[in-house]
C-alpha cells in the first residue's frame, strides 16, 4: 500500500516538469529551490525523484524562501 505522506500535488508536478538540464559530475550536491511552500511528503516526493535520476549525488530539496551559502575561514593556514 501506498504511503499517504508520499502523495504527490500537482505542484509537486509542476516543479519536476521545469527541471532545468544539468550534468552533475559524481559527487556533485544538486540543491533544489523552489518559491512556493510544498508538504513535507511533496518535498519528500521530489527528493526521491531526482535521487532516482542522479544516484551519483546527494540532493537536497530546500523549503521555501531557504538560501544556501558557503561561508568559509578564508582558507588561512592558521
């Protein structure tokens, strides 16, 4: 039986139907960003559905209005 938390939306759809071309190289992290909230089981959903397509990278799938960023020491040697 189907698990009810998987349910996929239309959104959900919508937000696979315009993924942009992209080549990762193995090892590469896809980060997924989207504006519109989505439910934990869509963004679940999605997850599952890249991690299907590139089994070579981690993805993740960011909530709503989330930003990624890299903030380093500057790479000094101390």
């Amino acid at each position: 039986m189907a698990d009810p938390a998987l349910k996929t939306s239309k959104l959900a759809y919508q937000i696979l139907g315009d993924v942009k071309k992209v080549s990762p190289q193995s090892g590469d992290v896809i980060v997924i960003e989207h504006k519109l909230p989505l439910a934990t089981g869509d963004r679940m959903k999605v997850q599952q559905q890249f991690q299907s397509l590139f089994p070579k990278n981690q993805v993740v799938v960011m909530q709503a209005g989330m930003e990624l960023k890299l903030v380093g020491n500057g790479g000094g040697n101390g």
